[in-house]
C-alpha cells in the first residue's frame, strides 16, 4: 500500500527526467538517507554536477565528498569552467590532490578512467591480516568504493600480484598473501586510450585491471563498470563520424538545434566544395555527352556504385582498426585483399548492370544501335570503378591514421566523395576507348 | 633470468594468434596447472571451443568442467553443430541442466547473457553465517566464479534486495543480512535484448545486476565484464550494416575471403539494383539532357549532397534508438527537427553551389547566357535534394524499426541509393520549371 505522495527511490527515478536541476536537488534532500545517497551514486556524471550545482553551496561538500575520486574527476569535468575551483575546494586535502592528478590525464587516457584508490597488500601479510585490513577500508568509507582486488606490490611501488577478496575469504588465515596472489595479470600502461582499455576488457573479459606507469608501478584500477559507458561512448562518437557528422557529444533529443546544425553543416560543406569537381569532371566531358547522351542516362548508377563499395571497404576496416583486429603495418594485407574483393564485386556488379542493359533493350530497344558497345562500356566501367572504389575505401584509413587523425573521419560520405570524380574519369575513358568510332 | 625455452603464461600469450588449434592446446596443456587454467579462463568463447576441440576427447571434461555455466553455453554455442552434444555430455548433470536452460534463450537476450548461479542467502542469516556460506562456496569452485554480490530471495524466489561480499565484510558479524541488505536494485527483465542491458549498465555504472522474470523470480547475474564484449560485439555489428555490408561476424583478418565478398555482394548487390532507377529516371529525362547538356554537369554533385544530408541523418538516428536516446514514438518530434535540419543544411549547400556558378562563369564564362537560371534551379535543387534526403534518412530508421527489422541496415548507401532517384527528379522538375523558354 504506497503512501500518500510518498517519495522513494523508484517514485523519484520515474519522474527524474522530466524534473529540473533544481526540483531534482530537492526530490534527492526528501529522499530518506540511503535511498539518497544510493539514487545519488546511480547517477551519470552529468546529472550528478546538475544536481551538485543546484544545491544550497552549503549542502555541496557532504554530497561530493560521497564519490570516489575518479567519480568525482568526472563530476569536475562536467562543470562549466567558472565552477570547478569551486568544488574542487569542497574536498579534503589528500583527495584533493588525488582529483587534480586525475584532471591531469586526458579524459580518454587510461589514467584518466582509473580510479587511483586501490587496496595494496604487502606479499608477507598473513591472510587474515590482509581481511582485516580489508575489513577497516570498507568500514571507513561508502561500501562501493571497495574494490574487490587488493594488489601486491614490491618496495619500489612496483605491482607483482593481485589478489581478489574471495580468495582471501576462501584461503587459509595464517597463509601468506604473497602465496596465494595471481601473478599473470593484464595491466594497463597508464597512457593507453580508451579504445585500447576496452579491448582489452572484451577480449580477456575481466573484471578490473590495474593501471601502471612505463617502469612497472601502480596507478590505479580500471573496472568494467566504467569501461562499459566508455565503450558506448567510443562506438557513438565512431558511429556518428562514420555517418559524416561530427560527433554530436550529448543525446540526439537534447544539443540544441542551432549546435548541431553546425556540427553537420562543417562536414557536408567540406563533402559539397569536394563534390564540386564532378562538375569540373563533367565539363570536361561535356563534348561527349552532348554526342552520347545516352553516357550520362548511367552516371549516377557508376559513381553511386563506387561510392557504395568505398564506404564498405572503408567501414569495414575502420571498425577492423578500432578494434585493434587491424594495425598499420598490415596495410598491404589490407589492400591486397580489398583489391581482390573490389574485382569480384565489381564483376558482380558489372554483369548485372550488362545484364540489365542488354535485356532491357531486348524488350524497349530504347538504347539505339549500339546498345552492345554501351552495356560493355557499363560493364568494363564498373569492374575499374568499384575496384578503385574499393581500394581506396580500404586505404584511407590507414592514411588518416598515419597522419595522426581518427580513421573514423573516412565517412562513407567522404569515401563516395573522393571515389565520385575518379569514378567520372574511369567511366568516361572507358567509353571513350570502346565507343570510339561509333557513338563518339 | 629467463629459462630456456620456458613455457609460460606471457610467452603463449605471445605467440597464441599465431598458432593452430591443436599447437594451442598442446601449449596450453604444457603451461604450469595454475597458469594453464587461467590462461583458459582469459581467452574469448571461440578460442575456447578450438581449444576444447582439439584436445583429446579424454581431455575435454576436465577443461570444460572448469568453465562457469554461462561460459560453457558460450562455447556450445561457437561450436559447429556436430559437435554440441559431445560437449554437453561432458558435463555434470546439474551443469547440464544450467546449459541447456541458458541455450534456450536468444543468445542475445539477457537470459543468455547471465550467469545462472548466484549466492542466494536467507534475509534472517547473520553476517557470520552468510560469510561463511561465502567462504565455503569460494573453496568449492575456481575463485572467479564467485560473484562478489549476494541475493536476498523470499521464500518464492522473489528477488528482495543485495548485499556485497564488502558489506559483509564490514558489517556486524551477529546483524542479520535482511537489515544490512539494499533494497533499491536495478534489476533487469530476463527477455531484454542486449543492447537494453548495456544501456542499464552504461547508465547507472553497474558491476552487476540480477536478471528477474516477470513475476519478479531471481534467474540469474549479468556482470559488468560480459557486457563489454556485447557492448563491443552490437557497436561492429551496427557499424558494419552502416558501411552497407552484412555483419561480418568474425575478424576482418580472419574470415576467408569467399565468406566475405559473399557478405558484401549482397547488399551491393542490391544497392545497385535499387540505383538502376536511376538510369530510367534520366532516360525518362533524356530529352532535357539533350537541350541542355550543362544540366548533366551538375547530377552527380546534387545526388550526392542528398545523400551525403540523408546518411548523417540516419546515423544520428539510429545511434540515437540504439542508446535508447530515440524511441519509437518520438518520431515525430525528430523528423520536425530533421526537416528543419534538412532546410538550413540545404539552404547553405544551395548557396555555396549558387556562389560557385555565378564567381566560376565570371572567371571563365563556361556556363553560357543563362548561367544565372543555372545557378537558381542548383539553388533550388539543393534546397529541395538535402531537405529530402534529411528527411528520409531520419525517417528510414523509424520505419524498419516499426516493421521489425534492424534500424541500422538503414545505412548510409542504403540511403544515398533511395535518395538519389527522388534527386534527380527533384532537379530536372526544378529546371524545367526555371529554364523553361530559356534553355529548356
């Protein structure tokens, strides 16, 4: 039997997205104390500084000194500028200076993901030592922050085993932990990006990883919880560029219109000023279509094929990249292989569009005399133009990447874009060769 | 000092993509006991199939008995068909039991996702017993089968709140779990699709979360390190149907090439089909073309900006409905807002391809008397072209979503190919409309 108006955890989460920073800052105070800090700790890092930003400057510090350094990190980084020094002065000193260290790490760096309190245990600790120690942490602060790895690390800082919680409760009391700890661990180099972390959390499927310096200390811990909003994020950003936009940074229904206008404006001009030289192309080739304008009935058909085939090759090995399945140096693995696959399609394509015209004819005999000579010029056009297309789909990425940006930038957009104009070329050369003397 | 050819852990770490299945599990089976099972825990599903395979049958039960029941229906499920009875018979009874209830689920639904076994603990035992209910669970199976969260269930199944190994850890060794328990859980229905479950995960920083039916009875964990390699696995799958292929499935590098140009001709294939309209839609415009050849220079370029606008919009869509940012029933909200989109992006596009026509002619005078009406009927084309493409390209996703299908084979060539008939008509419309008596 729910109360009258009664306000809990689930009542709030319902109404949570429609409410203000302010009603929510309010609805989070009436909340009875743990539901509070339990719906307060669920939060995004977003809402968690709306909420932080709506509350009296008084009732700040008991909320921002509930998150875990890392959390914390992020809050501060959703901050509009002229708000951080602010909270970052409601901390105590010691975490203080532990979010500074962190606001220092890209946001996408490994180190930047971690959070640097961690359980350390040293190797000659008995294992009812290390469960009491355990015990104290998780007693003096909000339960989540307790990992469930304590790690073992030599008198330089050095990691040398980690050890989970349940093998402490499973181990014999007076063993040494030094016995006990695993010591084939996966650890993370503290300058590592974001894609390369979550990789690593997919392949090997773990559940934390330590973060180290180049010499082998500790940093801090990545867990999956984290990595899982990171690797969302990533694909989206990808996603987004991949479609020829730029990555929007907040929810489709939520950027303001104007901005993300602005954000697909750059790229679509950029794509039209390269679309342009089609135009020049087709000037070019002018004399020709006026003789032939039968050549211009299949333009579209060409270029569109090689676009198509281009920004295939290119996604396909953009998220082959992403995912670390492919490096630089296979580059002429990758070409080898697409070029092989762009004349098989393009022989697909290129029997079916002869195919089409030849038996289209048969039927409407709407192609003229010369029908056979055009169905070839459309044939041997297609194998060039999807070959090319996909080449250089495939190759591109590896170029963007090579010059230090995101291979992801290779849009199908702009992928279709560079192909079009060579697309042009290759069409019109080749009916140049076989029409010659007939139709030109 | 390393050993002469000492098999290790980081050694076969090293040479493992290199090698064949059957070097693989003769390594595997050199490497130290310990070392040698979690090596085995840390490789993915289908690695452990070819690994299980090629061992000898005797072998076999050892390796797999070792494997957490979700685990074991992975690598049933990467098997060949033939082979998935043998490995289930190798199993305990009870195991068997777990398998095959978890293959009855979609393997991407949270039922298969989830780990059937869990501590489940009575809301009136102490701390002390539920902590050594822990402790003799951790002793009976390998360590990281063990969750670090524990289930409070009535006495029907009914999940009723959580508790951490930490929590317990900390608590009073005489308080009942039921007082010390959390009650506001984010649980997750066993039917949801994957991509629901990694967006609970990415919203709310979960480590794990129980996966309930829907009369509220506890199935099962999903944990935070399965779902990065789902989050991982749907972000290529969506991102390959974007580039217009199949989902390839398998590693760029790894899947033999006649599986892949198979996957990729398909929709290719049709693609091209679909893009032959446009050859009857310029035959149909033939007669225009004739007159006035300077109306053919510009079909690719304004195809092109319509299709490059209706693949961003796209994009932006369906990553939108796949974080669950879009749902069915707001379509009509984001087409206003893509029509809208769709009319600046045009009118800026139109105004740089007018710009382009008019400075170009004054320099080189190639566009004839009327290049004014030239460069109005481009104005105008673009306008119409973009606002349509945008238009399509949001509204496209809705409709497959709305008839079952993937909103992500709405991909950018997908697109492009339906835009880019209405393109043309749209253009020759506008110019017949604008250069009629003139050039037309």
């Amino acid at each position: 039997m729910p109360t009258k108006r009664a306000i809990t955890y689930l009542s709030v989460a319902e109404e949570w997205p429609t409410l203000s920073s302010a009603e929510r800052a309010r609805r989070l105070q009436r909340l009875p104390h743990e539901a509070g800090h339990e719906f307060f700790f669920d939060l995004g890092a977003a809402d968690q500084t709306g909420v932080l930003l709506a509350l009296p400057p008084g009732e700040r510090r008991h909320w921002i000194r509930l998150l875990a350094p890392d959390d914390v990190a992020d809050v501060i980084q959703a901050a509009p500028d002229d708000q951080r020094g602010g909270l970052l002065s409601l901390l105590d000193e010691p975490t203080r200076a532990e979010v500074a260290a962190l606001l220092a790490y890209a946001e996408d760096e490994a180190g930047g993901l971690m959070n640097p309190r961690y359980m350390r245990v040293r190797p000659d600790m008995t294992v009812a030592e290390a469960l009491g120690y355990f015990r104290r942490q998780a007693q003096q602060r909000a339960a989540r922050d307790i990992p469930t790895y304590a790690y073992i690390l030599d008198s330089q800082g050095k990691l040398s085993g980690q050890i989970t919680l349940t093998d402490l409760i499973a181990g014999d009391p007076a063993a040494n932990v030094g016995h006990l700890m695993h010591t084939n661990i996966i650890t993370i180099p503290e300058e590592a990006d974001q894609e390369t972390v979550a990789r690593l959390f997919a392949e090997h499927g773990l559940a934390a990883a330590p973060v180290v310096d180049a010499t082998g200390r500790m940093k801090g811990v990545v867990t999956a919880d984290d990595v899982v909003a990171v690797v969302e994020e990533e694909a989206t950003e990808d996603i987004q560029k991949l479609g020829g936009s730029e990555a929007l940074d907040a929810p489709y229904l939520k950027i303001a219109f104007g901005r993300m206008v602005r954000k697909r404006a750059g790229w679509l001009s950029a794509l039209f000023l390269g679309e342009m030289l089609t135009a020049t192309a087709m000037a070019f080739f002018e004399e020709e279509i006026a003789k032939a304008v039968i050549l211009a009935l299949f333009v579209p058909l060409i270029i569109s094929s090689g676009g198509n085939s281009g920004s295939q090759a290119s996604t396909l090995v953009i998220r082959a990249m992403a995912l670390g399945e492919v490096r630089l140096r296979d580059w002429w693995r990758v070409i080898r292989r697409e070029i092989a696959a762009g004349a098989v399609l393009g022989t697909v394509l290129g029997t079916i569009g002869f195919l089409r015209i030849t038996l289209w004819h048969a039927i409407t005999g709407i192609y003229g005399e010369h029908y056979m000579l055009v169905a070839v010029t459309v044939f041997g056009s297609l194998i060039g133009v999807v070959t090319f297309g996909t080449m250089a789909g495939s190759f591109l990425p590896f170029i963007l990447r090579r010059l230090g940006f995101d291979p992801a930038s290779a849009s199908a957009p702009f992928v279709a874009t560079l192909v079009d104009v060579t697309g042009l070329v290759i069409y019109f050369t080749v009916a140049s060769v076989i029409l010659r003397g007939t139709l030109l």
